[in-house]
C-alpha cells in the first residue's frame, strides 16, 4: 500500500513539474497571446472564475452586514455608481463607455452580480477590487458608508427597469465629489503596513521604484530607496513627515514644474505613505 501511494504521490509530482516547465515554455517563447481581441481559453476562464468566486467567498465571511434597507443609503448608492460605476457596468438601458466594452474579462454585470453574491460579498470585492480584471479597490476612494450605500444600490438592481432607473437618476442630485473621498481623521501620524498599500493603489510604482512595492519600477521619477534619508523632498522641501504629506497632495501646489500630478490623495492616505516611506532608511 505504501509503494503504491508513493508511486501516485511520485506520478503527481512529475506530472506537476512537467506542467510547470511546459508552462514555463508557452510564455517564455511568446505563444501565448495577451491580445485582448482574443478571448482566454475556456479552461482558463473556467479555472479564473473557479478561483474567484472561491477567494471572495471565504473572505467575505468575516464580513458583518450593517442595516441596508435605509432607502436614503440606496439614493446615495445610485448616485456614486452613476459617478464611478455604470462607465465600465453599464446600468439598466445604459451601456459601458466604450473602453470598457474591449476590456478582458468583460466588466460583470451587476444585475447578475447582486443576485449571485451576497451583500457581504459585494462589499469586499467592492472594498478590495479583483486584480487582473480592471476592478479596483474603492476603499482608498470611498468611505465605508459610501461601500454600504453601493452594496445597497446593487441589491435593487435586478428589480429595476430601464425607465426605473432613469427616472431615479432625474431625481438623484450628483454626489458630493469630496464626501466619496476617505475623510477619517487623521492624528498626524500614520500606519505604514497601510501606506505600503497606499502607495500600490495610487499607482506610484507607475513612475518610481519603491522598495518592497511590487509593480511595474518605471524610471520615470527618482527611485525612493533611502528617501528618509533625503535632506529634500522634489528639491524644494525639507524632507519632514508635515512637508512628506504635502508633497504627496498637493506636489504641483509645491512645484508647478514638477511632472507629478495632483492624484487626490486623501490625509489619511498622505500620512500613511508617509509613514512606509519614512522606513526605507
């Protein structure tokens, strides 16, 4: 019996590495094609959907659900998916922005989505976003009500027609562009595990190289290895956690010549990034 299950174990092995290096083959000659025009093949969309809908599951059931059936959080839900979520969904008698309808995979739509999902899982996908897919995490651009009042607005959706939601569009006001932002307050300092995250989610490794940060290091800025150690900060500030913070929100407001853009960092995220670059020493 034992030389049986070693050899199984054995087979299972070989089989493994084979795949591996088979693997290793396909995508170091360049036969897989990563053209957009083409679709992925049915066992890897398969395998993909298998793994996501599994990841969400298991972590969203530390999720705890607040009190959604307030129609005002539903109101307020509408207005922050016409402004940040209908370009790349749709809506009832909406369709995507034209990028979104060449993305792969296609965005889901939510209508679909919120029958399938429970609204803990709406939630943390929605906090969390799904990397390779285009989705991204909304708890660096919105507040947890505001996550609370999507979840919400996602709830209705499969009940709504296309004059519906026309119609509570017309009576929706715009959302307050600056209550979406993360406005909890900050004490001056910050958490550096969560700047570290921070520092991904506004797309910095798209410019620098950042130690401990993975993405893409483009040269295009100075690279931030040993940046608390700096005496200055773009050449024009003394390098201080308040001017660090500055730097980071307001850099064209500091140096209208510099090629960094305002991104909109919120304090809080200002001060935690400050906090995981100040440990690169």
């Amino acid at each position: 019996m034992r030389v049986r299950l070693s050899s199984v174990l054995i087979t299972l092995a070989t089989l493994l590495a084979g795949g591996a290096v088979a693997g290793a083959i396909v995508l170091y000659a360049g036969f897989y094609n990563i053209s957009a025009t083409h679709q992925h093949l049915r066992p890897t969309y398969w395998l993909l959907k298998i793994g996501l809908r599994e990841s969400v599951q298991r972590r969203a059931r530390e999720v705890v659900v607040p009190p959604l059936d307030d129609p005002r959080l539903a109101g307020r839900g509408l207005a922050l998916y016409r402004a940040h979520c209908a370009q790349c969904h749709g809506a009832p008698g909406v369709a995507p922005d034209p990028f979104a309808l060449g993305m792969t995979p296609a965005p889901a739509n939510l209508a679909h989505a919120a029958l399938e999902r429970t609204p803990a899982e709406l939630y943390w996908v929605l906090k969390n976003g799904i990397k390779m897919t285009g989705m991204p995490a909304w708890a660096f651009r919105l507040t947890e009500r505001d996550l609370w009042s999507v979840v919400a607005f996602m709830r209705e959706l499969p009940r709504i027609s296309a004059e519906d939601y026309a119609a509570r569009a017309r009576a929706t006001s715009a959302v307050d562009e600056a209550a979406a932002v993360s406005s909890e307050p900050t004490s001056g300092t910050g958490d550096a595990m969560r700047g570290k995250m921070a520092l991904r989610q506004y797309a910095c490794t798209t410019c620098h190289s950042i130690p401990g940060v993975v993405g893409d290091q483009a040269p295009v800025g100075p690279p931030l290895a040993r940046i608390a150690t700096r005496k200055y900060l773009g050449g024009v500030l003394v390098n201080t956690p308040e001017n660090m913070v500055r730097w980071l929100r307001y850099p064209r407001e500091v140096d209208p010549g510099t090629a960094m853009p305002n991104l909109g960092v919120s304090e809080r995220d200002a001060w935690d990034m400050t906090a995981y670059l100040y440990t690169l020493k």
